[in-house]
C-alpha cells in the first residue's frame, strides 16, 4: 500500500493515502515527509486559514494553513490576546 503524504492539484495541496483524498482528515496533520504542520478541512490544506487550531489538548498558531512554528508573540484571535512559543499557545 502507497504511504500517505501531500499532493498538489490545481494549486492546492490535499492529504492523499492509496491514491484517494483523505476526506476524513480534519484539523492539524505532519507531512511525514518533511515534518511540516499543515491546518486541513476534509483532506485540504486550508491555505486561507489564519488562526488558532487544536491537537491532541494542545493549541497551536496556524498561519496560510501551515503550523507557524517558528513564530513567538502575541496573537490576537476571537477577541482575546495569547502569547504563542515557536507556534504553540503558552499558558
């Protein structure tokens, strides 16, 4: 069987395993290949998608639908200010 990974498409980037989208997958998924985050609603990189999104109890800064992991700051979301850490949401 074909391990899962990314593809490209007519400019945008789905979650593929055994040749089929993954429609299933939504939320943050790693590309095995490079390590990279990526933000998906029913098997698609949500490239549009600026904000906060959630992973195994944890909350993470998802910047054009890629974990922004090298990014450390305050971010603005839904009305409330939260200091990020290299991508992750601190307490």
């Amino acid at each position: 069987t074909a391990q899962a990974g990314y593809m490209e498409f007519d400019g945008s980037l789905f979650y593929v395993a055994a040749g089929q989208i993954k429609t299933e997958v939504n939320g943050l998924a790693a590309d095995q290949n490079t390590g990279k985050w990526y933000y998906l609603a029913n098997g698609q990189v949500q490239t549009q998608y600026t904000g906060l999104a959630q992973y195994d109890g944890a909350w993470f800064y998802v910047v054009n639908g890629a974990l922004a992991e090298n990014y450390t700051g305050n971010v603005e979301y839904d009305g409330a200010t939260f200091y990020v850490v290299n991508g992750m949401l601190k307490n």
